[in-house]
C-alpha cells in the first residue's frame, strides 16, 4: 500500500494530492492514508500535509527506490527493471548473479553503499553512503571483439550526464577514468560473460563520487566528489537517470551501426589526447604521445621513433576456453609524463 501511494504522489510530483482522492483510489480509509504518509516520513521521503490540500511529495526526496528511480525515466530498454539494495558487496557482483539467473537485458542494479566495492584487476573502490553505485545488465548479442566499444561509450554516457546534470566539466581518461580537474570523481568496470563467439552478457559497472565529503574519499589517490567540485550536493536520482538515458541513446548508435558518432563523442570529452604519456606494459615502460581513439576501443599512440600502437585493456571473464586477460596501463596527466599507480 506504502508503495502504491509513493507511485501516486510521484506521479503528480511537487503537487498536492488530497487525501480524499488517495482514499478513494485506494481504498482505504483516510486515517490508513495518514498513517502510511507518516511511514513514508519516517523513510526519509519529504511530504508536506496541509489540512485542506492534501499530501505533497517534494521532488527527489527520500532514499533510492525503483518507483522514484524509474519515474519519468523514459528509456526503452535501460532501467526498465531496477533492484535497488541498501547495502551490497558489489552491485557487479549483485547484477551478475541476477544476470545468470535470467535477468532482462537492460536491468539495473543500485545500491546505497557497498562493503566490497571492485575496480579493475582486483583494486578496491571506496563506496560509502552518498555515491552512485549502479551496475547495468546489458544483453547486446555481439561478439568479444565487439564490446569494448561498451566501455568507451559508458564512460561517454557518465561524462555528459555529469555535465548536464551539474555543469561541471567532467572528461574521460581512457579507459574508464572519469576526472574532473585532473581527479577522479568516477569508474567503469565493465565485465563480459560468455564464450569467444557469443557473449551471454556484460555487467557494465559505474561509480561516480557524487555527495561523498574530503573525508569519504580515498586517501593518497587525485580524486574528487560532484558535490566538492560544485559547491552543492547533486540529485542522485538526476543522475542516474540521466547516465542510463545516456547509455541508452549510446547503444541505439552503437547497434545502428553508427559507432563513428559514439567516438567523436568520446574524443570530444576525451581529457589526454595528443598529449605525452607513459606506457606501462608488464614490466616496461616507455613515453608516447596518445593520437587518437580506434574503433576497437584501443588508444592509439605514437612511440619515440614514429611507430603507432595500439594499446588495449580491459578483463574478461570466458566461460569454456581458459580466461584471458589483457593488460596495459596507460597513464597521463594533462600532457605531462605522470604516474599515479
Ligand atoms: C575503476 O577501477 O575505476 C572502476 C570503478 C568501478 C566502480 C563501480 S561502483 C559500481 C560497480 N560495482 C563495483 O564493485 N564496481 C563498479 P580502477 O581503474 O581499477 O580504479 C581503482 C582505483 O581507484 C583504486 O585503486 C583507488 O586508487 C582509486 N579509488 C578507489 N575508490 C575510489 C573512489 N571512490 N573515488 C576515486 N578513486 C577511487
């Protein structure tokens, strides 16, 4: 019943409901609308009551729930099943057991915190309360060699939703960094799952510092928070929605074959291209000078004597053949050789 009037008040969003009508079309008695409103209060939702106008729902208040996460979304595909958990390990973790139970292409998974929290290659990614923590199921039907194109266009997709949704000026530093001002503010940790010729699915894995203070973040590492950065908390539900809005308009370009569009989109807010950087590769180094982005996700980049390669990275995880894994770090620094593992 709680979750039919939060349906109700956010469908009429920022006006007053009267409690008559709510107790008609529910059909419960107006003290059993008083008391569920009350409940909803003590969940964090703010609703103002007025005597003769009934029940007003301010906007974006209260904690994460699929009703307000999928409210006015407006997307096809992306986010139209939402499971929303306070607390979890990983919600890649959380989004690839509901995957392989069966879960539809496009199901999103959100958590408050999480205690176990992955980057790449086993690092830890500091996930208190206040951040956006959202894994996406996608089921693209593509081969391995098709997706990294997943990554760059999600890192796409969090950069001009942060942009739009706050104003600030976010960039992609390949392949999954999101920085603002040289500090990373978010990561991508997108996950295959399948065989070489048929990818069951991918788990794309997104974090974004957005309300976290100086003290959430991690410390020794450049990062930053949207509300640091801004001056003023962000809309978490804004966001969200507005990343899987992105992701979504993305893949229709992607699966449409247009994927040259997906990567001038990168390139413009691509934060390090034509700038120096140093390669680590196993045990190796050297400076290059990053050139461009490849259709295959790789970045492409210049040696010393005018050679151009192509740099990949990323994890994938194979069910039958043996696993394999492709590693390179690339590191930059606006411009300037710089190191930060
Ligand atoms: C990433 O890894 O940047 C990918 C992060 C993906 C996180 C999302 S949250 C939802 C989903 N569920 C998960 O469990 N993961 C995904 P990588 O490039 O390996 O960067 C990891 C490094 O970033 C760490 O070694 C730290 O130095 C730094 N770091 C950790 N937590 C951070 C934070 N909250 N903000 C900024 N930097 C952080």
């Amino acid at each position: 019943m709680r979750e039919k009037i939060l349906a109700l008040l956010l469908a009429r969003e920022g006006e007053f409901v009267s409690g008559e009508e709510l107790s008609k079309v529910l059909g419960i008695s107006r003290a059993g609308v008083w008391k569920h409103i009350s409940h909803l209060r003590e969940e964090g939702y703010r609703i103002e009551s007025q005597t003769r106008l009934g029940h007003r729902l301010a906007r974006n208040s209260g904690p994460l729930n699929k009703y307000v996460l999928g409210h006015n979304l407006g997307t096809a595909k992306i986010g139209r099943e939402f499971v929303v958990r306070h607390e979890v390990s990983s919600t890649n973790e959380v989004a690839k057991e509901l995957a392989r139970a069966g879960a539809e292409d496009g199901t999103a998974v959100v958590a408050e915190t999480q205690s176990g929290g992955r980057g790449r290659r086993g690092r830890q990614w500091l996930s208190p309360q206040g951040g956006i923590w959202l894994s996406v199921i996608l089921r693209p039907g593509v081969g391995l060699k098709d997706v990294a194109s997943y990554t760059l266009l999600t890192g796409v997709a969090v950069a001009a939703a942060i942009n739009k949704v706050t104003g600030l000026k976010a960039g992609i530093k390949w392949p999954n960094d999101i920085l603002i001002r040289d500090k990373k503010v978010g990561g991508i940790l997108a996950e295959v799952f399948g065989e070489w010729q048929a990818v069951d699915f991918l788990v794309i894995g997104i974090g974004v510092n957005a309300n976290l203070g100086e003290q959430d973040l991690p410390p020794g590492v450049m990062a930053t928070s949207l509300a640091l950065e801004a001056g003023q908390p962000v809309l978490p539900v804004e966001l969200i929605q507005n990343i899987l809005r992105e992701l979504e308009r993305l893949e229709q370009l992607l699966l449409a074959g247009k994927l040259s569009e997906v990567l001038a989109e990168w390139r413009s807010l691509a934060v390090c291209l034509n700038c120096t950087v140093v390669v680590k590769e196993h045990k190796e180094e050297w400076p290059a000078e990053s050139v461009d982005i490849a259709a295959d996700g790789a970045l492409i980049v210049k040696t010393a004597d005018n050679r151009l390669v192509k740099l990949y990275s990323g994890e994938v995880s194979l069910r039958g053949p043996a696993a394999i894994t492709i590693l390179t770090s690339f590191l930059c620094s606006y411009c300037k050789p710089f190191f930060i593992n």
